[in-house]
C-alpha cells in the first residue's frame, strides 16, 4: 500500500527530458523496430514508442521493495554483528579467577532487564553471571548466522511489472482494436508461452532488467489479464 501511495504521488510528476532519454535507451531501437513489426506498424511510430517511454519512465520510478527489505536485512545483520563484537569483548575481559562483585551484580541487573524471561540469578554470584553471558553469546551467534543465511528473493514483488503489463496492454488494445489476452497462447501443457502481446510484454520486460523464465512470465502476464476489467493492484 505505502508503495503505492508513493507511486501515485511519482507519477503525477511529468517525466523529465533524462528520464525519458534514459527509458527509450534502455528499450532501444531494435527493440521498439520488432514491437512495431508485431503490431504490424512503421517504423519509427512515434506515438507508439511515446507511450511506451513514459510507461517505462513511470516503471522505473516504481519503489523496489526487495531493495528496501535488503537494505533493512543489511542493518540487521549490523546490528547483530557489532553485539556480538561487544559480549565476546566482554567475555574476554573476564577474570578467570578473582572478581569485583559490583561489577558482577551490575552487569547481572543489565542482563536481567534485557531478557525476555526477566531470569534472575540467584545470590548475584559471579559464575552465573559468567553462564549467563556465555548462553546470551552463544545465542547472538546463532541469530547472527541465520541472518547471514537469509536471503531476499530477487522478485519480492512484482507490483510494478504487472502495472508495466497492463500499461503494455492499454496501448496494444488501442492500436490494434485487439484483445491482447487473446495473443497470449501457451502449447497443451503450458510449458511454453507465445503469441504477439506475449512477445510485446516479454521483450519490454526484459529490456527493463526484469528476468523471468518463459512460463513464469506467460502465468504473471495471463493473470494481469484477467480479469479483463479490472486494474492489477
């Protein structure tokens, strides 16, 4: 919702000269030449390759929430990791054999207070102060690893593609009178994708930077289609 919110508020901003420099360099000639091709249009039509830029400008306004939650997991695993620097700079600091028992009880309070469980040592003695520290430790590490482990998959979602699908499918709608759900078509098990809006779609997408196996993008573009009147969201 937030991402949409800021969406709509990006695009009300007319497109600047750089953005739509930049958006028809990232299509290409090449590319708008066979888009026109498939629709059966000379080239250069411009109010085609128009219509595509600002989809395309718009397109690359759209937030990116896997950068976001990336970011976020970077900040995290930050965190995590100077923490722990900190308890095994504090384990190292230890005396093995002699203690100030102050020191032993404050730092049992402040362990006290940052639990969950509020665990309470008994006779503020320094061994379980030491236990407690070792078990808080191991059990950073642990969290810190996992984190290390978790990933953001690359398409977290794909709330802009599908609008850069639909926008896709308002212009072919236009120009040709056509409806493109019914160019998309997919063989007799649904392995294979084809069909002019598919290959129109599939070849601005991939000028986006936006990567898919044939049958996953064939599912996302039939599924921005239908139902045929209403907006993906």
């Amino acid at each position: 919702m937030a991402d949409d919110l800021l969406f709509a508020v990006q695009a009300i901003q007319t497109p600047t000269r750089n953005e739509i420099e930049a958006a028809a360099t990232r299509i290409g000639h090449a590319s708008f030449k066979k888009i026109e091709k498939l629709l059966g249009l000379s080239a250069p039509d411009i109010e085609l390759r128009s219509r595509i830029v600002e989809a395309v400008v718009l397109y690359r306004r759209w937030p990116d929430p896997a950068a976001s939650e990336r970011r976020d997991l970077k900040v995290i695993r930050k965190y995590f990791f100077d923490v722990l620097q900190h308890l095994k700079a504090l384990q190292a600091r230890l005396p093995e054999g002699n203690h100030d028992l102050v020191q032993s009880n404050f730092l049992l309070r402040v362990l006290e207070q940052g639990t969950k469980t509020r665990r309470r040592f008994e006779g503020r003695d320094y061994l379980s102060f030491r236990s407690a520290l070792n078990d808080f430790t191991e059990a950073t590490q642990a969290a810190s690893v996992e984190l290390t482990k978790k990933r953001v998959p690359p398409n977290l979602s794909l709330a802009a593609e599908k609008w850069l699908v639909w926008q896709l499918a308002e212009i072919f709608q236009e120009r040709t009178g056509r409806n493109p759900r019914d160019h998309v078509k997919s063989n007799y098990d649904k392995s294979k994708y084809r069909g002019t809006f598919f290959e129109i779609a599939d070849e601005v997408l991939q000028r986006v930077g936006h990567q898919q196996a044939n049958t996953t993008r064939g599912r996302m573009i039939l599924a921005v289609l239908l139902p045929k009147t209403s907006r993906p969201v």
